[in-house]
C-alpha cells in the first residue's frame, strides 16, 4: 500500500521527525493569477511542546508517497502562528505560510516613472529596488511602452495590476519575482510545464466541470484610445481564439495611445478565451502539478474529457484523507465541451 510522505524544514532544520507523530494536516495552495503561494500546518499540541517558529523563518515543504518519492511543493516564510484549545476537543498549533517575505520591501508603496522602455528593462529595475531579482519569461518581457507609472503603489501591488492589463501571471518567492505570459503552458518561473493526467479508474477520485459556459464569452475584444494626430477616438480589436459567438466585447476605459490599448485588449482575449469553461478535479497527490500546466481528463464522459489549463492547486495531505491534489481547471480544448456523438 502507497503511504503518504512528508518532509517541512523550517529555519534551516528538518522537523520531519519532530513533527511526525503530532500533524494533523497540511494544505499548499498555488494560484496562476495570484502573486503568492500559500501553506498551512496543523499540528496536535497538547502539552505546548511544539516550539513555535518565529514570523519569517523560512519553510520548505515537500509532499510525495513512499517508494515513489516526493518534491518541492512551496518555498516561503512563516507568516502567521495560530493556537487554539478546547476543553473537549485538545490543542492545536497552525502555521501559516506565505511565498512572500511580508517582512521585505515589496509591500513598500513607492512613485516610479520610466520613459520609453520594455515591460521586462522596467520590471526588472523597479524589483531590484524593491529588493527582488525578477525574471520575464516568454513575449511579456518584450512588449513597449513610452511611459510607466507606479504610482504610490507597492512592487507586489503593480506587479498585479500590470499582470492584468498584459495577460501574464505574478509570483513571488523569497527574493525572486517572476512575469509569464497566461495560456501558454509556462511556469512563473519560465519554465515549460509537463501535463497532469486524470484517469477515471486509476488517479481521478472526483471531477466537477462546465467546459462550456456562455456568458463569458466573446469572439472579440475592442479597446480604444485617443489619437491626438486627428482628435479622434479610435478602436483596436483583438479577436478570441476558438470563440464561436457573434458578439464582441468593447472597454469603455481609454488608453493612453495605440500600444497601449492593443496590450490591454490582447490581454482581455487571454482572460475571455480562458473563461469559456471552469471546473475542478481532484487526484492521487501529484507534487509535480502546477499551475499553468495542461491537464488531460479521460474516462470521465464524452464532452468533458480533454484538456484544460490549472488555474490553481491545492495539495492536501491528512492522516485521514492521505496525499491529495485538487484542481481548479479553465481554458477547455481537445475535445472538450463538444459530444460529437
């Protein structure tokens, strides 16, 4: 029989063996369009033995089974210590843990202006300020602009905000930030991503999917600007891979020139197109899942099986429930959302 593993060093010390006997629990919640990741440990603490760790100790966690290993599923800090007791039901100590040094400068707000430089020259000095070293992966780093602006606002906060006015995800960890395009199968670390496989009657405990939703979809996106040349508004428009619906949809915030508003609009379509279908899975553990990778389905029905984008993941391990990996899943493709039968 396959048995869950675990292994957390926190501070630079493997608590595995200390810590074996008393967890209860611990959750890693990864999220494509969220700047951090998230880890929570619950430990039975009856007697207060547990030694608390301090607010920003560094936490590293793996998650596998025995006799087949394990990896690397958060890196982070401990942000939060929690402990909580009852007469009937015990003590117990829960840290929590974010990928973010709420500690660090990245949470300073800060006015910045730049002139006439990419996305990734513009990323990369402002995080270096903010105490970062960050990576722009895939066509993001790439993209131009005459003027940037972060105004009065923190890196983290313009890393979000600039992450959706160009479809790319956000991550923080530690002292490293990193920008990749969405859609297109990348890690935030810039990494091309391996598929997840869910196979009814092998890994699949449990699926819930609407590949196929109406209302968000388009078959293109218009944004507009303001041409000073001729005094006039005009629009741009970037149309919706794979949409098959006949109405458009048009931004009525202006953009400051041309380039401006074919990023934004280019962006839009990445959310529209991914926002056609949503639903969740869940799996035997699989430490290797991450957002942003491509995961196949089989075996569940004609119509819901095939491929679709993570959007998020949360592993689980429990005593009682074991090593579990739960998807929350987007983008459908290769057959799915269509019974051709």
């Amino acid at each position: 029989m396959i048995e869950s593993a675990f292994k957390v060093v926190v501070a630079g010390q493997d608590v595995t063996s200390r810590w074996q006997p008393t967890l209860l629990s611990v959750s890693v919640s990864r999220h494509a369009r969220q700047e951090a990741d998230e880890a929570q440990m619950t430990l039975a603490d009856p007697d207060g033995s547990t030694l608390m760790p301090a607010t920003g100790a560094v936490v590293v966690i793996e998650l596998g089974h025995t006799g087949n290993g394990m990896g690397q599923v958060f890196e982070g800090f401990v942000d939060t210590v929690r402990s909580q007791g009852e007469k009937s039901s015990g003590h117990t100590l829960t840290i929590a843990a974010s990928s973010v040094d709420n500690k660090s400068k990245v949470k300073a707000p800060g006015l910045r202006t730049a002139h006439d430089k990419t996305f990734g020259d513009v990323a990369q000095d402002w995080g270096q300020k903010a105490g970062l070293s960050v990576t722009v992966a895939g066509d993001v780093g790439d993209l131009h602009r005459p003027f940037w602006i972060m105004q009065h606002e923190s890196f983290m906060s313009w890393g979000q905000r600039m992450a959706r006015e160009l479809g790319a995800s956000f991550k923080i960890i530690g002292n490293r930030g990193f920008f990749a395009p969405l859609n297109a199968g990348i890690s935030a670390t810039g990494q091309q991503l391996s598929p997840v496989y869910g196979a009814y009657g092998s890994n699949l405990l449990k699926w819930d999917i609407s590949p196929v939703r109406g209302r968000p979809q388009f078959s293109a996106v218009r944004g507009r600007h303001y041409d000073i040349n001729s005094a006039k508004w005009r629009e741009v428009e970037q149309l919706v891979e794979g949409a098959n619906i006949d109405v458009d949809f048009r931004s009525l915030l202006g953009s400051a020139n041309q380039a401006n508003a074919e990023q934004r609009s280019n962006a839009a379509s990445r959310h529209v197109q991914r926002d056609r279908g949503d639903g969740s899975a869940t799996i035997i553990g699989d430490y290797a899942a991450e957002p942003e990778a491509q995961f196949i389905l089989s075996g569940a029905r004609p119509g819901i099986d095939g491929s679709y984008a993570i959007d998020s993941v949360t592993h689980s391990l429990g005593k009682g429930s074991g090593f579990t990996t739960a998807l929350d899943l987007s983008l459908p493709a290769a057959g799915a959302g269509r019974d051709d039968r």
